[in-house]
C-alpha cells in the first residue's frame, strides 16, 4: 500500500501469524535500496578481483618455478660446453704440436670467426627473471655460446680428418722409406766410381757390396712389391722391389731367392741369402736404391 511519499512494507511471518508493517519515505527507500545494491555490486567486483588475484600469484609461481628449471638447465648446458670448449682447446694445442712434427702447420684462419671467450662462472650472467623478455635474452646468450662451440667443434673434426690423412700418408711413405741394412755383414766396394774387377776400367758402381756368407738372411728394408725376380749374367740371382714414392731397390748375387714377382712385402720380411751368383769374385750382396729412376747411395738413407 503506497500513500504519498510513503512506502508502506509488509512483513508475513510463516503461516501468516503475524503480520508486521513498516512505513518507509520513498527517499529513504530509493537510497537504501541504492546502497544494497551498490554494496552488493562492491562486494562482487572485490570476490571477482580476488579470485583473480589469487590466479594470477599461482600462475606466477608456477612461471617462476618454471624459471627457475629453466635457469638451472641452461647453467648445467652452460657449464656442458665450458667443459667442451676446453677439451677443444687442449685438442687443438695437442694438434699444433702434432702439425709441427709432421711439418704441416696451416695458417689459423678457420677459428677466429667463431671467437674464443668461454662460459662466465658468475651466476649474474644468467639472471633469473619472471619476464619473457630477460628470459629469451639468457637463452639467446646460451644458444649463442653452443653454437660458437659446435662451429669450432665442427672444424676441429674436420681438421683432425686432414691431420689423420697427412699421418696416413707420411705413415706410409716411412714405411716404403729403405732404412734398414738388407743384410748384415761389411762394405766392401762403396757407392760411386771404382776399378772394375773384371775389366780393370774405371766404371760407375750404382750401389753397395756387402760382403758376407753364403747363406746369409737378406730383408726387404722397406715395405714394396716385388717386380722381378730372375737371373742375369751381372747380377745372378737378384730381385727387384717397387717401394713407391718413386723409391725402387735391387738386391744382387743370391744364393737363393725366397719370394715372387707380384708379391708384396713388409720391411723386414726375409726375400732371399746371400750367394756367389753372376759376376762375382765372392760372396757378397749387391745392394742398390735408385729414386725416381736415378742411383742414390744406399748409405745415406740406411738408419740403423
């Protein structure tokens, strides 16, 4: 029931056995149902700002946890490649050292445009942050560092290739290098022009006569393969081996020949004695080196 200016409320209590009236001026009415619903309308945004506020500090401890994994990961990758970076280092002196036995230094060119710095220990260099901004700039930092170690690790493998091919290669040229004495025994005509026992003439020795039994055991001084073996009128019994590197060897006078054309043969192998055979005023060995087709004196190339 309204009069003018007034509200009139009605209050039933259950079962309508009592009845209670109160008399409200429509002012007072209007305001009061104005603060309600303001009220109500504060209180909501609060429980709405709080249940936000509440997300967004569990978000941000997962993120910060997540962070600090994150941290920790690229310290321990950090770390990884500091390790690696210092193998690398202590592989590349043993290189050098190596280059410089074999004489085959090479300019360093390849590494200087992937620098030298290494991994900080100071843990301020990767500071944990709660922005993706700081924590895109430590991985970036991190993935700048690997890839300047895997760069140099890359051409590292790849020098290392070269060095063990240059090895390969003068491996097998000391190998086919005639150092050894063929046989045991003593020089009895050197290298270089001498009197010809069987003419009297002067005339150019190509080699070396080792005297010694007949019998005596003569070795290949160099890993080869064998070209000839035969019998001739100057030489006798003798044996001819391709060594390589232009490296050829001729073994004269044998008593016996133990090995066959097309063979090949390691330093030290037994290829045949000593004998008399052919021209011969005794029994000796006639040792001969010719490089690139020329004579060269057997001396200068025999080590022990």
């Amino acid at each position: 029931m309204k009069k003018k200016g007034i509200y009139t409320i009605f209050v039933v209590s259950e079962g309508a056995s009592k009845i209670f009236k109160f008399k409200v001026p429509v002012l007072r009415g209007r305001l009061g149902i104005g603060i309600l619903t303001l009220t109500l309308l504060l209180l909501a945004l609060l429980i709405v700002d709080y249940v936000n506020t509440k997300s967004k500090i569990f978000m941000l401890k997962s993120l910060k946890t997540e962070n600090q994994i994150l941290h920790e990961q690229m310290l321990t990758l950090a770390n990884k490649a500091r390790k690696v970076e210092s193998e690398l280092q202590t592989i590349k002196q043993l290189e050098t050292k190596v280059r410089v036995m074999l004489n085959a230094e090479k300019p360093e060119q390849s590494t200087a445009s992937f620098g030298i710095g290494g991994f900080s220990d100071d843990y301020n260099e990767y500071p944990i942050s709660n922005t993706s901004i700081d924590s895109n700039l430590t991985y970036r930092k991190v993935a700048s560092k690997m890839d300047n170690v895997t760069g140099r690790l890359q051409i590292e493998q790849s020098s290392m290739v070269e060095l063990q091919e240059i090895m390969a290669e003068r491996n097998s040229i000391l190998s086919s290098f005639p150092s050894v004495w063929p046989s045991r025994g003593w020089i009895t005509s050197g290298f270089g022009y001498r009197v010809y026992p069987f003419t009297g003439e002067n005339k150019f020795h190509e080699g070396i006569d080792i005297s010694t039994r007949i019998g005596a055991t003569v070795v290949v001084p160099a890993d080869g393969i064998v070209t000839e073996q035969t019998y001739d009128i100057s030489f006798g019994n003798n044996i001819i081996i391709d060594h390589g590197y232009g490296f050829v060897t001729r073994y004269g006078h044998l008593s016996k020949i133990d090995v066959k054309a097309g063979e090949i043969v390691k330093r030290g192998t037994k290829i045949g004695e000593a004998g008399n055979t052919g021209m011969s005023t005794g029994p000796h060995l006639h040792y001969e080196i010719r490089l690139n087709g020329v004579p060269v004196n057997p001396e200068n190339y025999i080590l022990n």
